[in-house]
C-alpha cells in the first residue's frame, strides 16, 4: 500500500514539472516573439520617420534610384 502512495505521489509530482516546465518553454517563446515584433516596429518606426525628413526632391531622387533609374547598380536590380 505505501509503495502505491509513493508511486502516486511521484507520478503527480512529475506531472507539475512537466506542467511548470512547459509553460515556462511557452512563456519563453512567446517573450522572444514579442521583443522580435517590437524590434521590427522600431525599425519601421525609424525609416518613416527618415523618409518624413527628406525633402521632396531627395525624396524624388530616392525613389528614382530604388526604381534604378539613379545609376550606380543600386536600383531595383539590387532588391530583386
């Protein structure tokens, strides 16, 4: 009878380790996840407000030179 309260006690036991280590795994992704998202926004955050400092003609030029008509090799050949 004792052995079967310990083998029940053990199984229960093992039981919340799986369940706290699980949820600290998900925990841990879900938080890497998060500061990934955030990273990306700031970056997004960053070039607009770049693009929103330049005046219309070095925005004209910048979009020249991405669509490859600036010269230099660096146009739209260079994305794709």
């Amino acid at each position: 009878m004792v052995l079967l309260v310990g083998f029940a006690v053990m199984a229960g036991t093992f039981s919340v380790v799986q369940y706290v280590r699980t949820s600290q795994d998900q925990s841990l992704s879900l938080h890497t996840q998060s500061q990934a998202q955030m990273n990306a926004w700031i970056a997004a955050e960053l070039v607009r407000q770049y693009l929103a400092g330049l005046s219309s003609t070095q925005f004209a030029t910048l979009l020249t030179t991405v669509q490859g008509g600036g010269g230099g090799g660096h146009g739209a050949e260079f994305f794709g």
